[in-house]
C-alpha cells in the first residue's frame, strides 16, 4: 500500500491564485489524500473561495480563522491536523508542474 500525502496551504489574502494552486495539486500523477486550506485571517475573498472548493472537493479541508497570526502558526496547525505519511508544504501561490507529486 503506498504512503498517504497530505498537502498544507496556509493563506493570507491569495484568493485570486488558490483556484490555480489547488488545480495543479489536484492534476498530479499521485494525488494527494487530503488538503489541509488554513485561511489566516484574509481579508479578500479568499475564504469564500475556500469553501468553494471545500464543497467541490471533498479531499479540501477548509480551515478559517478571524484573525492573522502569522504563516509559521498556521503550518505548525496543518502538522497537527494532518493526517497523512507524508507531509507536503505549498504556498497558496504555487503552481505545481506535473511529476511534483510521483
């Protein structure tokens, strides 16, 4: 059985960007098992955008917080909640190639 992945993105106001983050995690050759979106407190749409993509994935878990506290707090509570072997971190910016992910 091979090892599971779970992939965590801390936010700060990317909403523009995360639909595109997220399609290229979701587009790799081994998929992950969960995605742990940790908003921190944005305040553009990216909540909204959040759960939209919760709602339309149910492999997304939706994490989202009033206040800022900062990118190092918010990956320390993905390495808390996460469920997977394997453990990866993207920015909410990144755009992954495919073959990340093998």
């Amino acid at each position: 059985m091979l090892p599971t992945l779970s992939v965590i993105i801390p936010n700060y106001n990317h909403g523009a960007s995360l639909e595109r983050a997220v399609a290229a995690i979701l587009s790799q050759a081994h998929a992950p098992d969960e995605i742990l979106l940790i908003d921190d407190g944005s305040t553009d749409n990216s909540q909204e955008v959040i759960l939209g993509l919760a709602e339309k994935f149910p492999l997304i878990k939706a994490v989202l917080h009033d206040q800022n506290a900062g990118s190092t707090q918010r990956v320390n509570q993905g390495l808390q909640s996460a469920r997977g072997d394997w453990l990866a971190f993207c920015a909410a910016d990144d755009c992954l190639l495919p073959g990340f992910f093998l």
